[in-house]
C-alpha cells in the first residue's frame, strides 16, 4: 500500500523534513543527518550530509559528482499537507567518505550491506559565481559601481550595502585575472570598500552580498537570543519564540577577548606611508584605539581593555609602507583594521527548538543578545553573526540544533 505523504511529514511540533535527490536516484529514505555551514569567512555555504546505504549502490550508480545534488528542506505547521518554509538547495558534490567492505557473492540472495556515508557539499551556484573569471578596466568610477558591474558579468544578482560607503571616484581601476571573489576581497584590500569591516559571500540562492558590518551594528537587530535562566518561570519569552524572530537557549556559552593579543599583534600606533601622484610621500598616523571605537563592531559601550602599562600608547608604533594607498583616501586603513578588531570579543552560543533555517542562515547581520542571568548582562547588547552551524540528526522524528558564532569589538556596555 502507498505510504500516505501527508502523515510521513506532519506531527505537532515537527521540525523539518529533508529531501535529498542526485539525478534520478531518491536517498531521502537514507538520509539521516543534515550540517548547513554558514559564515562571513567563507565565499559559500558548506553542507555535510549523511546517509545510510551500501557503497556498491554509489558506485554502480557512479555517483561521483558529475550531477547536481537536490536537497530539499519543508517545515510543516497546522496543517500536515502545506510546508510553511521549503527551501531548495542545489549542490555540488566535493568529495565523500565511503567504507568498503568484502562480502561473500551469494547466487540466490542479494543482501545489502549498509554503512555510514559522508558527503561534503556545496552550493553548486554560488562556487561557480564566486570562481567566475573576471579582467576589466574601470576609469572614474566609484567602487560600489565597480563592483555591480563585475557582479553583473555573472549570473548572480547583487546585494550591496551603500551605508557608510567610500564613494571617491577612482580615476583608474585595473581588476586584475582572478576570481571573482578574490578581486572583491582585492578592490576592499587596496581600497576599503566601507569606512568599516566589510564583509563578502555569495547565498545560496546566488545573491553576492557585500555587507558595512560597522553600519550594521547600529541597525536593528534580525533576530534576537534569550539565554533563560533555569528553575524560572519563562513561558511568555519562550511561547514568542516561534516566529524566526527570537530564539531561547537554556545553556552555557563561550565567550572570548582577546584585547590584548588584538593590540599588541597590530601596535597602539599605526603608521603608513602611502605615495600619492602629486607627492613624493605622505603620512597616515592611526590611533588603534580610536579606531576601534569608531570603526569597530561596538555595541553601545565603547571602551576596550588593553594592558597600556606593558604596550604605551606613546612609544610602540607600527610602520607600514608597501602599501602605496590612493592619494590621501584613509579608508583602505579603517576597512583593514576594523576587520582586525571586529572578533576581539566572540561568543558561541547553541540554541535548540523552534529553528527557522532562513534568518540562521542570515550571517553579517545583527542580532541581539538578551541574557537574564545576572552574572552576565555585561555580554547584552548588539553582535554580528559571524557564522552559523546547523545540524538536523533523524532518529524517530528529525531533530535540530544550531551552533552560532557572533562577534564584536567592546566587551561590555559600560
């Protein structure tokens, strides 16, 4: 008899169902853990996915990449035949870990052997537009302009935030053969795209994203955190958080500062040396610290802790002269160095039940922090989602978890 769909997929509370296809062959039935990797860090989204099926179905299938992966994913409300999320990823397989056992050939039975198989993914889209070949000249124009038409030499559409923006016309820009991801990451090198951290990825659904995480951290937040103390009464902030909006966790998180490695790798003091046309040289004097609070990912508060005592303020200094700088612009300097504070507070923090994949998906955002456990309001406030890891494992019904990175450059509020 068919299996009736509706009631496969549906059941109160339910999380979501996953799909997975690679060409004609259907391995939803094997499926049995999802991993979806997000972050700032990286052009493109990682997947992990794990099913168990025998090896020799692999190979006779010759499954080894040269067709796209279909994944799928629903989220199943009130009513157990209507997805309230689906999501379709296409992917492109990387490689895959596959034990090979030896079996004894049997004429009369043919008995599967199933074990444990590994696939590490991609989004097929956003690798070929990330890798896309691009050489141009551009002459008097800004960079965000540069950037759309490079983007729009693919077939991905763009996302580009113009607050905070360096809007110098650039009488000659030369984009030199490389990737398309590489020359981004080059034009804000030698440039700065933002007067702040600017951040670049490619979605799943081919949109290049280029973010002012420094803009962001005075934007509102895309979702906010609770971290609920146990032993309380918490009904009314967990019955809100079913939206996507807002998220409970009732665990412990990590958190790290690293204040004074940040300052004494880079120096109180920065000095560049930069060479415009119509001089012999010129000179950019920076006070990190001011820098950090200008610049930086701050929430509010702005001081930060250094050991002033062992790195005076007054007499380390860093020179930098091979960059050569574009006439007197100071923005390649606050986009390099803002990046470099941003993480000096980082905090990873698992959150479980009520998962919406969409805005965990959401890396470069803000996202609040709202903790009611006294002993650490000073982590409150503002962060940016740096990375994201979420991991659906099936048992009887599929269950889920997210692992989320966030990041800024003040410790505390006050």
């Amino acid at each position: 008899m068919a299996e009736n769909k509706s009631s496969r997929y549906w059941s109160p509370n339910r999380t979501y169902e996953f799909e997975l296809k690679i060409g004609k062959v259907d391995l939803t039935p094997d499926l049995y853990s999802v991993s979806i990797i997000t972050s700032i860090d990286a052009p493109y989204q990682t997947f992990i996915l794990k099913i168990f099926a025998d090896p020799n179905d692999i190979i006779l299938e010759k499954i080894y990449g040269q067709t796209p992966l279909k994944l799928t994913s629903r989220l199943y409300g009130t009513a157990p035949s209507i997805p309230m999320e689906q999501i379709q990823f296409e992917l492109m397989y990387l490689s895959s870990d596959m034990p090979l056992q030896v079996s004894v050939p049997s004429p009369q039975n043919i008995q599967k052997d199933r074990q444990p198989i590994t696939i590490v993914c991609v989004s097929r889209k956003a690798f070929a537009t990330m890798n896309w070949l691009v050489n141009y000249v551009y002459h008097n124009m800004t960079l965000t302009a540069t950037i759309n038409d490079l983007i729009s030499k693919t077939q991905a559409t763009s996302k580009i935030d113009t607050q905070g923006a360096n809007k110098e016309k650039i009488d000659q820009i030369l984009i030199p053969s490389s990737t398309l991801y590489k020359n981004l990451k080059y034009l804000n090198r030698t440039f700065g795209i933002y007067d702040g951290m600017a951040a670049i990825f490619c979605t799943h659904d081919n949109k290049v994203c280029v973010k002012n995480l420094t803009a962001k951290m005075t934007s509102s937040s895309k979702f906010v955190i609770y971290q609920l103390p146990l032993g309380a009464d918490n009904t009314k902030i967990i019955d809100k958080c079913t939206d996507g909006k807002n998220f409970y966790t009732t665990k412990n998180f990590t958190t790290t500062y690293k204040g004074n490695s940040a300052f004494a790798f880079m120096a109180p003091n920065i000095r560049h040396i930069v060479k415009p046309k119509d001089r012999l040289f010129y000179t950019i004097d920076t006070n990190l610290q001011d820098l950090s609070k200008e610049y930086g990912l701050i929430s509010k508060g702005n001081k930060i802790f250094f050991d002033q005592e062992a790195m005076p303020i007054t007499s380390r200094v860093s020179i930098h002269k091979d960059h050569t700088g574009y006439e007197l612009s100071e923005s390649f300097i606050k986009a390099k160095y803002a990046r470099r504070v941003s993480a000096i507070t980082e905090i990873s923090i698992e959150i479980e039940n009520s998962m919406r994949i969409l805005n965990l998906m959401e890396v470069g955002e803000a996202v609040k922090l709202d903790t009611k456990i006294d002993s650490t309001k000073d982590f409150t406030g503002m962060y940016i989602l740096r990375a994201s890891h979420l991991t659906f494992l099936r048992q009887k019904e599929w269950g889920s978890s997210a692992m989320l990175h966030l990041m800024r450059t003040n410790r505390t509020l006050t």
